[in-house]
C-alpha cells in the first residue's frame, strides 16, 4: 500500500511540472528559457538522430526490396510464358507459310501438266536419303489406288504400291526396283531411269550416241501401258561416263529426305493415238491377185 501510494504521488507531481512547463512554453515563445533548453537539445541530438536515420534507411530499404523479390519473380515468370507463347505463334505462323508456299507451287505443277490431283500429307518423314517408301494419310476412300503417281512442286516423287481405306505407301523415285520411262526435254531422246538411294539416278539410254550434257532436264516419258504422266520434272544430266557410255547420272530436282505435302495424280494418263516407232507392227505385205488367164474356144 505505501508503495502505490508513492507511485501515484510521483506520477501527480511530474503531471503537475509537464502542465507547469507547457504553459511557460507557450507564455514564453522563441525566447524562453524552455526554447533555450529546446534549441540546445536539438543542436546536440539532430547529428545523432541524422546519423542513425542514415544507418537504419538502408535496412529499411531493404526490408522493401526484400518484399518486391517476390513480385519481380512474378512479373519475370509471366514474361518468360509470354516470350515462349509468341514463339510458338511465330513457328506456327512460319510453318502455314511454308505450307502456303507449297501448296500454291504444287497448284501450278499441277496446272502445268494438266492433270487431276489430291493433297496427301506425308505422315512420317524418310529417316534417310536411301529409304525407299513413304506412308501417306490418303487412301482409297479418297479416290486413289495403285500405281498413280505422285509429285510435288519440284516434280516426280515415285508411284502408290499398295492403298487401303485410309493410306497407302509411295514407292519412292529413289528405289532401285522401280524403272521409269523418262526422255531429255530438249532432244526428246528417250531412255529409262533407275534410282539408286542416296546416289544420282542413273539413265540408261536406248540410243548410245545420242549426245548429252550436264544440266539437260530429264523428264517422264509418256508410252503406252504408263500410269505416269508424260513431261513431269525428274532432274537434269549432271555426268556421262564417256561419249560413248549410254549410262547417264541425273541430279533428282526433289529432296527425298524432306517431303511434306504432296499430290496424288488422279487421273490416269491417256495413251498416246500413235505408238512410238518402236512399238508398231509392219503391216504384213499383200499379193496382188493374179488376172485371170483367158482360154480360147474351139
């Protein structure tokens, strides 16, 4: 009991000297004696309060970037998603480009050599220059069947083999089994054209004289029992053995190795009315009946 009696009594006194104070302070202004006391106090303890603000601003300072990290990794996050979708839209965009660029390139084969095709998509690229077919996403169901031929905007790619409902397999150009009618587009001589993987094909011509020379187009020769269209793009002559070799090596025009989309030639080509010079029968000679010999009447 005397000790809170005490405290209370301490407590009534320095309220009493605070309101005694206040009121001199204010009865007093700038040129009081508690001014005085005021200005002295503020000479000695600004330096330190300034010093100690320098020293603790920092930390502050730092509390707050502490708190921003996390909304900088946010930001930087959503940034990083936003740099990788525009990637992807740019990429998707390239690739219907590409796509675009093709197709109308194939559109003008295709009126070029006057024929009916389809778009087929190449469902898996060939793992190598030798691979000899490809698989398509197009069949039967879409009007095609064995032995049409297949080309791209750059020209021949090989003929369907085998077609179900929904696919069917390409041989490629490339394949040594298949042997294709071609002629050189500018003398029109003829020969026949094996593939040999990842090598040039090679041409064997029927006329071993005939002259040739490096960069001659090679085209498809149009011959009767053909499922090829004639005067398709297969490549150009890029060596002759010797003049007198009749094996010529021809640079195919199309990359095996990069096929995407590609045309099915719908309609078979028409024979031609008049076979080639080589394929005709000699019409067989006919004797001349003898006159009648005349008898005499007796």
């Amino acid at each position: 009991m005397p000790e809170r009696r005490t405290s209370r009594g301490l407590l009534a006194v320095l309220v009493l000297v605070s309101l005694v104070l206040l009121s001199v302070d204010y009865r007093q202004g700038d040129v009081g004696v508690v001014a005085a006391v005021q200005r002295g106090a503020l000479t000695v303890f600004g330096p330190v309060a300034e010093g100690f603000a320098t020293v603790v601003r920092p930390i502050g300072g730092a509390f707050r970037s502490i708190g921003a990290v996390g909304s900088l990794r946010e930001r930087n996050a959503a940034l990083e998603l936003e740099v990788r979708r525009l990637r992807r839209e740019r990429e998707s965009w390239i690739d219907l480009q590409r796509e675009n660029d093709e197709l109308r390139a194939q559109v003008q084969m295709r009126r070029r050599l006057g024929v009916t095709t389809t778009g087929a998509q190449v469902i898996a690229q060939p793992p190598s220059s030798v691979e000899r077919s490809v698989l398509l996403d197009t069949g039967a169901d879409s009007g095609l069947a064995p032995g049409m031929a297949v080309i791209n905007e750059l020209g021949l790619v090989g003929k369907l083999t085998e077609v179900t409902a929904s696919n069917s397999r390409v041989e490629l150009l490339t394949s040594p089994s298949a042997g294709y009618g071609v002629r050189i587009a500018a003398s029109g001589e003829e020969g026949l054209l094996t593939g040999s993987g990842a090598s040039p094909f090679q041409m064997e011509m029927f006329d071993p004289e005939v002259q040739a020379s490096d960069g001659d187009e090679v085209v498809t020769l149009l011959f009767s029992g053909t499922s090829i269209p004639g005067g398709v793009p297969v490549g150009v002559v890029t060596d002759r053995g010797n003049d007198t070799s009749r094996f010529l090596r021809v640079q195919p025009y199309v990359d095996f190795t990069r096929l995407s989309l590609v045309q099915v030639v719908l309609d078979f080509p028409r024979q031609p009315s008049r076979l080639p010079a080589e394929q005709r029968v000699p019409e067989p000679r006919r004797r001349r009946p003898a006159p009648p010999s005349g008898g005499g009447q007796g």
